[in-house]
C-alpha cells in the first residue's frame, strides 16, 4: 500500500511539473502559430514526458496506412487517460481532439487545450455539442485531423462500450476518410479513476481508411457499425477485453 501511494505520487508530482513546464510556453505560443502546429507538438513533447518517466512504450501496427499530410477523422475505442497521449505519440499527422467541455476549465491543462485548437463540446446540451463539430469542420484540411473518441466516457476493464455517433457525423459533413484506431491494454496501465501509472506497452492498430464518399447521413449507423467492428475485432484478437 505504502509503495502504491509513493507512485501514485509520483505520477501526480511529475505530470504537474511538466504540465507547469510544457504548459505555460505552450500558452504564449499559442498566439503566434495560426494553425495551432507549434502548441500541439508542444503538447506531443508533454505526453512523450509522462510515458518517459513512467516507462511506458508504444507499439503501433499499420502506421503505413496513413499519410501525414493527409486530414482524417480518427474513431478509437477509450479506456483510460493515457490514450490521447499515446494516439497523439503513435500518430504523426497534427489532431484536434474531440473532448468534454469541462478540460477546459482545468488550470493551465485546460487552457492550453483550448488555445491548441482541441474540440471541446458540451456532452450535456446535444445542440451545443453539434454547432461545436459544424465549426471544426472548416479546420480539418491539410493535414489537420480530428481524433474522436467513440465511446465517450473511459472503459473500466477495456471492454468496448457502445460508440457515440459523433466523429461518424464529423466525418460526413467534412468528407474526411474515417480510420478505426484501436487501443489496447492503456486501462491496465491507468486504469479509470486510479493515480498511479504503471509501466507497460500501449499497442495502437491504425485500421484501414474507410471512404466516406458512398455514404450520406442516413447511412451513419451502418457506418458506425464498420468502425466499431473494425476495433471489436482486434480487440478480441490482441487483448482480453471482449465487446
């Protein structure tokens, strides 16, 4: 128990720290860099920080799928705090996380999310949370992509929940290919509501990118089902986590 604490700890003083130390120049960087590139590789250095000092390793598979300078809508599974992070490191195209509103109000964190360009929506108030995601819309172009995370709330035990149909809509109204990405074994490693990180490996599956262009918004449920199935199936292949 005593241990336990000691890293809990440690991973509360270290992610503090360097949040102190990426955050506050991620801040003043902000309003210099229109398109949000400086702040979010800024971002990229914080999260290569944490999974140093915690030694956690990250193994990506189908990296060759994607181009960098290609914009996408990312769909992934969530189970844990540590998979923006790891998305963020195993990807190289610039992303526009799809987050609950209330990071935001997180001191210096949340400020320097917003100011990196993420899409913060209101969980509470639907209307609110779609005008959000209308607005991005604009944004997702050379390059810059958008990362949704579809189940919306973090997998106590990794198993996959049901997918929210946000980053599908997302994906429709700016015609972006959707790419399943699967995260695998972060809720062993911070598991939801625990503090401490524990060192391990974080594997990340890019799926094949899914051509949006024969679909219409009538089709999303069809079109959510083929990212989730996507994920369900190497889910059961490479963890113990069962949809």
């Amino acid at each position: 128990m005593i241990i336990e604490m000691a890293m809990a700890a440690w991973t509360i003083l270290t992610t503090t720290i360097y949040t102190f130390i990426i955050g506050i120049p991620l801040i003043f960087s902000s309003f210099f860099s229109r398109t949000g590139r400086v702040p979010y590789l800024m971002g990229k250095s914080w999260a290569w920080l944490i999974m140093k000092t915690n030694r956690v390793k990250i193994q990506i598979e189908g990296f060759e799928k994607i181009m960098k300078n290609h914009s996408y809508v990312f769909i992934s599974n969530h189970a844990s705090n540590l998979d923006p992070p790891a998305v963020a490191l195993a990807l190289k195209n610039q992303l526009r996380f799809v987050g609950k509103k209330s990071l935001g109000s997180i001191p210096v964190f949340g400020w320097a999310v917003r100011l990196a360009k993420m899409i913060l929506i209101d969980r509470g108030d639907s209307v609110s949370a779609r005008q959000t995601l209308n607005r991005a819309v604009s944004d997702l172009r050379d390059g810059i992509s958008a990362c949704f995370f579809a189940e919306g709330t973090r997998s106590l035990d990794g198993t996959l929940q049901k997918f929210k149909k946000g980053g599908v809509m997302l994906a429709l109204k700016a015609r972006l290919p959707i790419v399943p990405i699967t995260v695998i074994d972060t809720h062993k490693l911070l598991p939801k509501n625990a503090m401490r990180i524990k060192s391990g490996v974080i594997r990340i599956i890019v799926g094949d990118p899914i051509d949006v262009s024969g679909y219409s918004e009538a089709d999303r449920d069809v079109l959510l089902d083929k990212v989730r199935a996507v994920i369900s199936g190497n889910l059961q292949r490479l963890s113990k986590a069962y949809s």
